[in-house]
C-alpha cells in the first residue's frame, strides 16, 4: 500500500499567495523583479584614499611655496629648457655639437632678453626718480573727477553715509609700493645662477635624458606610451614658445607704433614692455592698459588725448586675443579660458611673477599627461 506524504504547510497558517520567501534569499535583498535602484555606496577605502591624495597634494603646494628659492628656478630651466631643444636638435643636425648649441642658444636668449630689458629699464628709472612730480601732475589731471566724487559722496550722506566723505576729494595713493613690488620682482643672484646652470646642462643632456626615462620601463608599451608623451611635451612647448614669441613681438611693435602716432614718449620702451608683458595672459594685458592710460594721461594736454592710446591699445589686444591667438594656438592646443585663468591665479600665487610665466606652459604639459594617460574608453557623458 502506498503512502503519500501530505504537503507542508506554511508556519503559523497565515502565509499569503505569493508573498512566500525564495529559498537561498537573504533577508534585506531585494526581489528579483524590483526596479528601484539602490543609491552608491561610498566605502571607506574610497574615503581614506581621497583624504592620502588630498594630503599629498597640500603637502606638495606647501613644500613649493616654501622652498621656492630652490624649485623655482629648476622647474623655470626644465620649462625653458625644453622649449628650446628643437632649436638645439635643429643646431645639431647642422653639425653642431649639442653642448655648444646649448651654450648659443642660452647665449642668444640672454642677449635678447637684455635687449629688452635695456629698453624698458632707461625710462622706467627717468620716471622712477620723477614719481613726486609726476604724481602732482596726475593728481592736476585728474581734479575733473573732483564734481562727479562730490555727487557719490552727496548721495551716500542721503542714504545714511557719514557727512565726513561729502568733503573729501580725490587723492593719490602713497607710493610706497616702489620698494616692495621691486623686491618682489627681483630674484637673486643665487636663482640666476643656478637658472642658468641648470638650463644648459639640461638642454645639452636632454637626449640622454629621454633615453633613460625611456628606457626606465620594463614594459615595450609603456616605453611607446613615455616617448610619445615626451615628443608631444616638447612639440607643443617649442611650437607654443615660437608663435607666442612672435604674436607678442608683433604687439609690440603694433603698440609701438600707436604710441609714435599719439605722441607719447618713448614708444620703443613701452612697445617692449606691451610685448613682454603679453607672455603673462589676461594680467598682462591688464597691467600695460594702466600704464598707457597713466603715462597719456600725464604727458597729454586733456584727459581725452591721453587715453587715445590705450584705447587703441584695447581694440589691439581683443584683436588678438580673440582673433590671431585662438586662430594660431587653438589649432594645436584646446586651452580653456577659465582653466588658464585659474592656472596663472594659482601659479602667480604661488611663484609670483615667473610662476604666471609657467602657468600656461604647465597646463600645456597636463594636458598632454591627461590625453596621454589616461583611457580612451572613459565613459562621456551624453550630448545636451
């Protein structure tokens, strides 16, 4: 006689239709057909290595800024350095050995830079020695402002400002900033020095140099993937160094040629200091317009005749800047503006001077670094 084995029922006699557990479900887990998607989960190794690179990073900008003396002229020599190896790989192909290319070039570069700096400095120490009278005689230009300061102040009185300011007139500032600003532009001897040094040893070596850190890699793609990195840096920073040389030389002599047409003095000086401050983006277009409105301002007979000049020099630079230069450079290099404007803050910040000088060229290098290294499969984020 066959027995048959009655079926189990659920505990407790209230399990529901459909509402029975699969076997081999933890509790907690979602069922197979929920669509409701659970949020990221931030694990705590995630957290530990964000704070480790966070610390890396602060550590390093401390470590920059504190030993500035000693980077900043390595880091300016590597930058330079290798913006003019392909004129000493030209050198050498023409039979010259590289170590005395390294020494013309360094030669040549210096002579030029003297050249200009020779320009610019004749009347910047004239009108330094004439800084009194020739802040009387701006003040005197600028008494037309007098009226229009009265009104502001009038108005602020109005609206609950302190009586004091309807009385109080338009005045130069203190000149006290002479001293500072030229110590602050003014590296020492000891920077020069091993600038120079280390500048043509690095272009003379630079061969050997790539070949090492070529060869450093075990591995046959990552040695492809260091020496396409290493022509591309020195690509780039020859090319962008020899078309910006020639954009800001072509200000130049544009400004100067302005500054002939409007009478002001000196146009050759201040076609020189337009050219050599247009290697610093945004701030040094900013800073030459200051100086051609206060130079017109003082030398002309009216305010209006005064500012022609920087006028002219404003139509220039949006010429170029919005024209020739992404016309030129955005060809070869996406430079966003916004990036390049945090870059020179940063790097001014940090270096002063020279470090606004590097800003661009060490955005150039991460760009090449980000193309380069990193995979070409990233997930992109869809069209807007």
């Amino acid at each position: 006689m066959t027995k048959v084995r009655a079926l189990p029922e659920a505990s407790g006699g209230n399990a529901r239709p459909g509402k029975a557990k699969s076997a081999g479900t933890k509790p907690g887990t979602p069922m197979p057909d929920s669509s409701a998607e659970q949020p990221p989960v931030i694990r705590r190794a995630e957290v530990v290595a964000f704070t480790l690179i966070s610390l890396l990073v602060i550590t390093v900008v401390a470590v920059l800024y504190v030993a500035k003396a000693f980077f900043l002229p390595i880091v300016t020599a590597f930058i330079v350095g290798t913006m003019l190896s392909p004129a000493a790989t030209f050198l050498e192909k023409h039979r010259i050995p590289r170590a005395v290319s390294a020494v013309l070039i360094v030669t040549g570069v210096t002579g030029g830079l003297a050249f200009i700096v020779g320009l610019i400095s004749a009347p910047l120490m004239e009108w330094t020695t004439r800084l009194p009278e020739l802040g009387s005689l701006l003040k005197d230009k600028l008494h037309v402002f007098d009226r229009p300061l009265a009104l502001w102040h009038q108005m602020q009185v109005m609206f609950g400002g302190s009586e004091s300011l309807a009385t109080t007139k338009f005045e130069m500032p203190k000149i006290d900033w002479v001293a500072p600003t030229v110590e602050f532009l003014s590296p020492t001897f000891t920077e020069f020095l091993l600038f120079f040094a280390i500048l043509i040893l690095f272009i003379a070596s630079w061969k050997d140099l790539r070949r090492a850190m070529v060869m450093n890699f075990a591995d046959h793609e990552w040695r492809l993937r260091t020496l396409r990195i290493l022509n591309a840096i020195e690509t780039n920073l020859g090319g962008y160094l020899l078309i910006v040389t020639m954009i800001n030389f072509g200000v130049g002599i544009a400004t100067g040629l302005i500054c002939a047409v409007t009478a002001m003095p000196n146009p050759a000086g201040l076609g020189a200091l337009a050219a050599t401050l247009n290697f610093f983006p945004i701030i040094g277009p900013v800073a030459m317009f200051v100086i051609l409105a206060g130079v017109g301002v003082i030398t002309s007979a009216t305010l209006g005749a005064g500012l022609v000049a920087a006028a002219a020099f404003v139509g220039l630079t949006f010429i170029e800047g919005h024209f020739v230069t992404p016309t030129i450079i955005g060809r070869r290099l996406q430079l966003n503006a916004l990036a390049v404007f945090l870059a020179l803050a940063f790097w001014t910040w940090l270096w002063g001077p020279m470090g606004g000088f590097l800003a661009s060229p060490i955005l150039i290098v991460g760009l090449i670094l980000k193309e380069h290294l990193m995979p070409e499969d990233t997930p992109q984020l869809p069209p807007n």
